[in-house]
C-alpha cells in the first residue's frame, strides 16, 4: 500500500533534520562564540530546536490522516514562526 502523502512526509522529515542541524549549530556558537546570559539563552533555545526538529524528523512517516498532518505542520509552523 503506497503512501497516501509522501511529498509532505518527505518536506517534514527534511524540516526535521535541517531544524536539528541549525540546532546542533546554534549549541556550538552559544559554547563558543557569546557569554552571560545569552550563552544560556541561545543554548536553552538550541535544545528546544533540537528536540522539535527531532520529534518532527521522527513522526514524519505518519501522516496517513489528515489531522496528523495538520499538527505536525502546525509544529513546524510553531517552532519556524
């Protein structure tokens, strides 16, 4: 049985993990590059990326119904917007 939205599946899955790669990023520059109060917030705000991007990467396959869809397009409105 074939995928009823494997273009969307795919588009969520690659948010997924560019979403965790730009966190995976953001963590580096908080460790390396800012001090104080910003290192703390731009590494609490790279955890939340990369959690988000992680979940999103990983229930890309399920979108089979369509309110599934619309939350996990939801999430990746949320955390892009």
């Amino acid at each position: 049985m074939q995928h009823p939205r494997p273009g969307i599946s795919r588009l969520y899955a690659a948010s997924g993990c560019l979403l965790a790669a730009v966190a995976v990023a953001l963590a580096a520059y908080s460790a390396h590059g800012v001090t104080g109060e910003a290192q703390s917030r731009l590494a609490i705000a790279a955890a939340f990326a990369f959690a988000h991007g992680l979940a999103l990467a990983a229930l890309a396959g399920h979108t089979e119904r369509l309110l599934k869809t619309i939350a996990l397009g939801a999430l990746l409105l949320v955390v892009v917007g």
